[in-house]
C-alpha cells in the first residue's frame, strides 16, 4: 500500500541512539561483501526491478554498502526516499509512482535524468529496535509490490541484520585479541624484550606480506616480549585510507593493493624504533606509539598523512583521514583508548576527511 504522507523526524534523542547502535557495527565506508552484493541481487530478481541497493543512513547521507543498477556510493540524506523509510521501521514503504507522491515528486531523482518512479524500502532494524538503513528496489517505471514479494523484501532486510550482528562479534572478537596481545605482562623489561621481539618479527610469517608492517602472527610474538611501563604515556592511532572502495571500482584491486602498500612504506618510515604498526584490516592500521604524548603522536600521523598524499606514484589523488586517542600504561583501560582513537576517526571522515582527528580536540 503506497504511504502518502511522511511520519514526522525521530526525536533528538531517539536520532542520537539510532546512529549510535549504526556506528557499533563499522559498517560505514567499508570494502564490498559478497554475502550483502548477494542480497541486492536477490531483492532485484525477486521484484523484478533493474535497480536495488542497501544504504545506511548517518547524520547527513545515505550510504550504499551494495548496489545493483545504481551509480556512486552516496546521496545527500534530505533527499533520500530511504531517510522517511526508516522512520516507520515496522513497515515497508512502497511509493508506485513517484512522480504523482505530493512528498517525493520534486525530488530530483525523480524531476531529474534518474527519472525514479518507484521504490520499495524494507528497513533493516537491528536489535533494540533501530532502523539502520533499508534494502530497497527502484524502478523507472510506476509498478506495484506484490504481497509475497514484501514479504521477500522484509525477510532479506532481516537476513542484513542477521550478517551486521555476526560482523560486528567478528571484529569484536579480533580487536579484543589485538589489545590482549599488544598490552602484555612483564612491563619493567619492555627494551629489551622488544628487541627481540623485533628480531623475530623480521621472519615473513610475521608481516603483512602487502605492506610490510606487522599481521596477526606477528602481534602474538609482541605479546611474548612487549610490554608499556607503568605511569608513561603512550597514544593509539588508527588511520584508514578515504574512499578506498572509488579506487578498487575505477582503477582495479591491483591498484587498490599498490596504495595499501605504499601508505605501509610511509607509515614503517614514519614510526620509531619502540612503536607498533599494524595492518589491522582491509583499508584500515593501527599504530601504537608508548611514551609518547599525544602532540608527538600528532606530528608523526600528519607527516605520514601529508607524505602520503605526495606521493607520485598513488593512481589518483588519495587521502589518509586519522583518529588518536592518549592514556596513561596501567592506569587507562586499552580497550577505551582504542574506542576513543576509533570514534575521533569517525570524526576525521565526518568533518570532511583528509585529516588527524584526536579525541581530546
């Protein structure tokens, strides 16, 4: 049933929980999946519609985590059907004829060379009852949803919740191992164990064999001899490369591939002898830097920002967006340092990218 009117904005609060619970997942700015290319695709073929994707709504966009039929990877919020969707997350929203709808008719996908007519959107509401986006079909021609083909809609939007939960105890789970593994036993023999340590870390099975900076083997081997005095400072970094997916789609994963590689030489260039640098993932690294304070840290990240984005041989202009966050060794909980780093991160690529974000600033 096609629904005339909007139901009003959530409320400020409710708002601020909704992105909340979306920004616990990670899924925003992440690289492709299959298992959500997958659903898009079902949702295309069970409607019949030559476009469908899966978006997430933040503060002021729609993301695209899968599309099919549909160019970029986001639009402005105030102009997405899905941003009015999520506002009744009990129900799929069908507008037959856009072009007619007294709320959507002006908008420019509809006025403009998309020429939208019709739109399905099931909402995908995680646990605790926050839409966090939808799984929808588009179509350039007026049409109608047929019953069994909502019903198909809502399941697969079930299905994407299903997938974000076992994502999110995936990389939960991985960084829990990291910070069990970075933040050891023995502190009052950190020196010279970390020589040592970095000894055997110069073996193939303990790098990153793209970049050169430390994998998962090697963080178990820092875990044997690495250690943070007591009472120091130390400060985590975590930079990820800004729209690394636009480099993949036009260029190729070969290429994608040489930049993840040249931002692990600047990074092992930039780091001193006692730091950690890792590949935590995909686009994404991890920098530990002990005794050090956070303005030293803030030198170090924005020269490896700055360098990086001089690079001659990247094969489009490419920028680094950074989070940092500082504690004390023994007093400060590491998994908190590392949610702050992560938060000013999100930070960084809200305010526009292409900068080093500190969660005191």
């Amino acid at each position: 049933m096609e629904q005339p009117a909007a139901p009003p904005p959530l409320p400020a609060e409710a708002e601020q929980a909704r992105i909340d619970a979306l920004r616990r997942y990670r899924i925003l700015d992440s690289l492709p999946e299959q298992a959500y290319d997958d659903i898009v695709a079902l949702a295309r073929q069970v409607c019949g519609t030559p476009q469908a994707v899966m978006t997430f709504i933040d503060e002021e966009r729609q993301w695209f985590k899968a599309a099919e039929g549909i160019e970029g990877e986001e639009t402005e919020r105030r102009i997405a059907f899905c941003d009015i969707a999520i506002r009744r997350p009990d129900q799929v929203m069908v507008v037959e004829d856009a072009s007619r709808h007294p709320l959507f008719k002006d908008y420019p996908q509809v006025t403009g060379p998309d020429h939208l007519r019709f739109y399905a959107g099931a909402p995908m509401v995680a646990p605790g009852g926050h839409a966090l986006g939808t799984v929808c079909v588009v179509d350039v021609e007026p049409r109608k949803l047929l019953p069994e083909q909502e019903n198909a809609l809502r399941a697969l939007a079930r299905l994407a919740v299903q997938l974000l939960e076992l994502r999110r105890g995936h990389l939960d789970s991985q960084r829990q191992l990291a910070e069990r593994e970075l933040f050891t036993r023995d502190l009052l023999r950190y020196q010279q164990q970390l020589e040592r340590a970095n000894t055997e870390l110069a073996a193939e099975a303990s790098t990153d064999a793209l970049t050169g900076l430390l994998n998962r083997t090697g963080l178990e081997k820092v875990q044997q001899a690495q250690s943070l005095v007591p009472d120091t400072p130390y400060t985590v970094a975590v930079l990820d490369i800004d729209y690394f997916k636009r480099i993949n789609d036009t260029h190729g994963h070969a290429a994608g591939d040489e930049v993840l590689r040249l931002l692990g030489e600047e990074i092992a260039r930039a780091v001193r002898g006692g730091d950690i640098a890792v590949r935590y993932g995909g686009e994404e690294f991890l920098v530990i830097m002990p005794g050090t304070p956070l303005a030293g840290a803030r030198t170090v990240v924005e020269r490896i920002r700055a360098e990086f984005a001089a690079r001659n041989e990247l094969p489009m202009p490419v920028t680094l967006s950074a989070g940092l966050a500082t504690g004390l060794a023994g007093r400060d909980d590491p998994e908190a340092i590392f949610q702050r780093a992560d938060q000013a991160l999100y930070q960084a690529k809200r305010r526009g990218r292409n900068r080093v974000q500190a969660a005191e600033d």
